[in-house]
C-alpha cells in the first residue's frame, strides 16, 4: 500500500509557495507513495515536479469555471478556465484524463461547484474530492462523501496543500498503480487518512500572492 496525496499545489499556483524542488524533499519527509499535482489553471508545475520526481506524479489541474472549480487527473495538455463545467470535463475527458470535483461543498469558497451544480454534472464525474484538509467544517466533508456514495463514485483525498506544513495531512491509502485504469482500482479500494488543517493555513495563500505582487512590482 502507498499513501497518494492527491491535491498538492506548486508556486505554478499563484497563492502556493511550494518549488517543484521543495515538494520533491517534502515527499520523502512524509513518506507518501505518490502525490497528484493539481495547480489552478496550470500543468506547468505538475511536469516539473515529474521531471525531478523519483516517485509516481499524476498530472493533474484544477480548473476555474464560473460555476466553481473541476478537476482533472492523468492530462496530457493543460485546460482552459472558464469554460462550464461540463465543456471543462469533455476537454478532460477528450485528452484521457479523469474528471472530478474538489471541495464540493465547502460553502467558505467561492470555488466550490455547490449542490445544484454537482447534481446537473455528477452524471459525467470519475470521482469526487472526499476528503479535503483545507475543508474548515467537518460536515462539508461528510457531504461530499455521501454524495459520493449515491452515485458510485470513488473518492479522492488531499491535503490541498499550498505550504511545506501542510503536504500529506489528507491522503488515500491504496495499492500501487502504474497507469489510469489501475489508479481507479486502486481508489476504489483505498483508506481515506487525513487531519482538517488549522484554519490559520489560509494565510500561507495570502502570504504567497503579497510575495509574488511584491516580486512584480
């Protein structure tokens, strides 16, 4: 069994303050198996973690919609933001890659897709985001595994990490995989492990965007 934290940002994001270096140290710190690079609205980050990464590193994306973000794994080409949500999972879906929904029902962002939503596009879903460590409410949490529940959808799990501090406290425990197919397998029959991150997290975000304002300016 290897520990995947499937929800990991980069400085690639602009609130994450973590270099593709960084998270390769990180890793071995916390002894996780493998981890999915997930940046707003960039592939750039998850392929240079790759590109350095003696360990498994899905490809993946979280994207802006209108109507709340989406997330793609195993992509081969970076995907437009704003498009809807379901034009966002065809592209997805065209390039092979798995589509899914992160934080569902965290009322506290802005970026959640939010019920309605996610009952019109659950049909078209390989997954959703079960457990999210930036998830401030327990319940959002339990909702969106329920939700999973209802329509068969495995669970993904992640720290939704954007500082050192934060890599690994949400993972899945679950068999290797070596590609697409098996990664689904093995989710299916994966533990979710995770620890909600204090509230005070948020400000390493903050903290990241001042810096690269500063750095521009």
């Amino acid at each position: 069994m290897i520990a995947v934290d499937m929800h990991v940002h980069t400085v690639y994001s602009k609130d994450g303050l973590l270099s593709p270096e960084d998270i390769v140290l990180k890793h071995e710190e916390k002894g996780l198996g493998a981890l999915a690079i997930t940046d707003h609205n960039a592939i750039a980050g998850a392929l240079a973690v790759r590109d350095i990464a003696s360990f498994p590193v899905i490809i993946g994306q979280e994207v802006s919609t209108p109507e709340g973000e989406v997330m793609g794994l195993f992509l081969e080409r970076e995907v437009p933001q704003g498009l809807s949500p379901l034009q966002t999972i065809d592209i997805i879906r065209e390039q092979g890659g798995l589509a899914g929904v992160p934080h569902p029902f965290d009322r506290l962002r802005g970026q959640s897709v939010g019920e309605y939503v996610l009952k019109e596009i659950g049909d078209q879903l390989d997954f959703i985001e079960g457990f999210n460590a930036r998830v401030t409410l327990p319940g959002h949490n339990r909702r969106a595994r329920e939700f999973a529940r209802s329509r068969g959808l495995p669970c993904t799990a992640g720290s939704d990490a954007h500082s050192g501090y934060e890599l690994g406290r949400a993972y899945v425990e679950m068999p290797p995989f070596d590609s697409k197919e098996q990664f689904l397998k093995s989710l299916a029959s994966g533990r979710i492990v995770g620890r909600v991150s204090p509230f005070w997290v948020h400000f390493f975000s903050t903290y990241a965007k001042i810096r690269r304002k500063m750095a521009k300016g």
